[in-house]
C-alpha cells in the first residue's frame, strides 16, 4: 500500500465539500490549517536509569466554535502530519454533531507496552508538564485515543491541577468516575458507531436485524460497538485485531471474544471460531456491514475495489484513503463517515465537560439518551444535506454540514489583526 499522508486526506475532503458551498476561497484555505503546533521532545529517565527521548505533538486546529478538544494517543507511528489532521478531523466532528468545539489532538510518539507502568506514567507527566500552558477547561480539553484511556488522563488531571495549583477537572476528559469522569464515556464511541448503523439501515430501507457485520479493529471502539450491534440483532461474522481476525458465519459471542482477548491479549486463537483470516480478508468479506475500527488508512483504492459490504461505517478516524472514497462512491457502496459515526467519544466528553462545570453528576441513562438524541439529529441532517446539494457521496454531505457551520463562526468573529 502506498504510503497516504492523513493531513493531504483531510485537505482533499474539505476541498471537495468545498465546492458544493458558496465560502470563500480564503475562508477555506484557512480551515484547512492548523492554528498552532507544539512539538516537543520529552526527555524521561527510564526505570534502570537511562534518558530516553519521545518526540511528542499537540495540534490546535481551529477554535471557532469553543475550546480546543481532542485526544491524545500513544502510537509508534505518531507523526506532525498525523496528528494535524486528526485535529481538523476534531473540528469537523464537532461541528457535524453540533458542540460548541474546536478541534485539537495529541501524540507521543512510542509503544506504551514496551514500558512500565511507572515509566508510561512519567512520559505522561512529562507531555502533561508541556502542555500546561495552553490546555484548560476554557482553552484546550485533552481526553483519551488509541492506548490511552482513564488511568492516563487522571495523570494528566492531576499534573495540571499540582502545576496550576487549582482544581479543575474541566480540563481533561475521560477521566474515571471517581476523578470527574462521566459515566457512559467509555462506550460512547462504540455506540456511536452502533447508533450510526441504525439509522443507516433504517434510512436505506433496511433493518440492522439480521444484518452480517465485519468489524476491523477490536479495541475499545470496535469491540464496544460490536457488542452493541449485537444487542440489536445485527451478527457480528468477523472480528480483528493487529495480529489477526476470526471469522464465524453462524456469528460470534462478542463479549466472550472480547473477554479472549483482554486475557491473551488478541481475538487470535478465540476456540469457538469458525476459522482465522488477515485484515484484508476481513475487510472484503461478503458482509451487509464493515466497520473499521483501527487506525487510518485501512482502506486503499486497491481494497475498495474489492470491499463487497453494502455499508461502511467508519469507527476509526480516517480509515479510507480519498481514493478509496472516490472507488466506493463509483459502486454505489454507502460510507457513513468518522465524524459523525465515532463522535460519540467527544460528545460524550462534552458532557463530561459540562458536568465537571457544574459540579453535577448525570446518569448513565442520560448520557446514552443525550447522545442517541445528539446523533439521530445529526444523521437526520445530514442526510438532509446529502439529499438537498446532490453531492457524490454522504461524507461530502458531512463536510458541507460541518464546514458551513465553522465558516459562519468564522465570519461571525471577524478577523482580529
């Protein structure tokens, strides 16, 4: 696979939504950059003794509409490149489902499972002690990504509250419970994707009952989801990880794949399978539904000519190439877009958000009610837009929602020299 730049990605959707409204061509060019960059190199003291350096990033895309907000993740392949566009994917996300966000997003640059638990933490602080001057609950809100999650955020909680010397736990997201989190948080993403599929279904004339489901990627998000998805009758066939998938065409039991995995560490190897297959195969099984739910780029050109699901609903950030998008339009296969599919995650850190602001805990129930509300509107509108501008494909119509919404806050804060 060739080698896809995710920022160039991002630039070509917001071009191609571009053309279906009527902003001007620098107003675009603007949404198409990030605002700030923090790169930085961290310099942490391993547990034998010896200083190992991480380069670490945190993109501040655009804050039109609100605060910056985005995660943080712990990757290997964390680049400048990858993060900016994930910080605009951020900005667009939170303006398809309408919070009142900018985007931003965070990386380090190494494995977590090659470290203790105890370095993992002092390379947390240390990218925390960077960061301090421009996160806030007013003005940049980290929250968890890929290999980061509850234990990481309190971390950063609590170096920014002793640094500040302040009580904030508006300033990051994702926290646990006990530290401020919010309860439903960290399904939110999966039912997201899950919620996304419903409506899908429902909108092409189909019931998510019965419908085959592969899901590429059985972290958090993907497993979440498939077990949602599960919940509402659809049969989850096929399942993967990074070491391999499963495949079952009776369907799989997702909790006890999911249970597998958290004690050997892959879905690899889960006994009741049918048989094992490769990520590529995964994604062109002969499935109703794919939902890729690892990292970006996934899905090339040369695999969406061979993709045979009717629908995609995309839980990872960015998991299509624009080739790919431009191959499955042509097929008439619907893609139903990361920002709206995976922002579950962010919306429900807005409520986070809000409740650590008010000093007001909600219930999971209204959680998950507040996001199927959030969602469902949503889709309703942006399936409004796709009808109404005769774009090519839904994330087009996805784009044409979200940048619209940005260039109105744009225009309507001026331009301050």
């Amino acid at each position: 696979m060739a080698e896809i730049n995710p920022f160039e990605s991002l630039q070509e959707q917001i071009d191609d939504a571009a053309a279906y409204l009527d902003v001007a061509p620098d107003v675009i060019d603007r949404l198409k950059r990030p605002e700030r960059t923090l790169s930085a190199t961290l310099s942490v003291e391993m547990d034998g003794g010896d200083v190992e350096q991480f380069p670490a990033y945190r993109v501040q895309f655009n804050g039109d509409r609100g605060p910056y907000k985005g995660g943080i993740r712990y990757h290997p392949n964390v680049s400048e490149d990858e993060v900016t566009a994930l910080a605009g994917w951020m900005v667009y996300k939170c303006a398809v489902v309408d919070i009142p966000y900018g985007g931003a997003k965070g990386g380090i640059a190494f494995d977590p499972r090659e470290y203790s638990a105890s370095e993992v933490e002092r390379i947390t602080r240390a990218f925390a002690t960077e960061l301090r001057p421009i996160i806030g609950e007013d003005r940049d809100i980290p929250a968890p990504d890929v290999n980061t999650g509850q234990r990481e955020m309190n971390w950063i909680k609590d170096t920014y509250e002793t640094l500040e010397r302040t009580t904030e736990p508006g300033a990051v997201t994702g926290k646990a419970p006990s530290s401020g989190g919010s309860a439903g948080r960290v399904e939110a993403t999966g039912r997201s994707t899950m919620l996304t599929a419903r409506e899908a279904f429902d909108y092409l004339g189909r019931g998510i009952e019965d419908a085959t489901v592969a899901v590429q990627g059985y972290g958090n998000a993907g497993s979440v989801a498939a077990e949602l998805l599960d919940d509402v009758e659809a049969t989850v066939v096929a399942v993967s990880d990074s070491q391999g998938g499963i495949y079952d065409a009776d369907g799989l039991d997702t909790s006890a794949v999911k249970a597998h995995k958290r004690e050997t560490g892959s879905v690899v190897g889960y006994p009741d399978a049918g048989r094992e297959l490769s990520n590529e195969d995964l994604l062109t099984l002969d499935v109703d539904l794919l939902v890729p739910a690892a990292l970006e780029n996934a899905v090339d050109a040369d695999i969406a000519r061979d993709v045979q699901a009717d629908v995609i609903v995309e839980a990872a950030n960015g998991p299509l190439t624009p080739d790919a998008d431009d191959v499955l339009t042509e097929r008439d296969v619907y893609v139903f877009p990361d920002i709206l599919a995976n922002a579950g995650g962010v919306t429900v850190s807005y409520f986070e958000w809000v409740q650590n602001r008010q000093r007001f805990a909600w219930t999971e129930q209204r959680v998950n009610d507040e996001l199927e509300r959030i969602v469902t509107d949503a889709f309703d509108r942006l399936v409004d837009a796709y009808e109404a501008h005769d774009v090519p494909n839904v994330r087009t119509a996805a784009y044409v929602v979200a940048i619209e919404r940005v260039a109105d806050a744009a225009d309507d804060r001026g331009v301050w020299p």
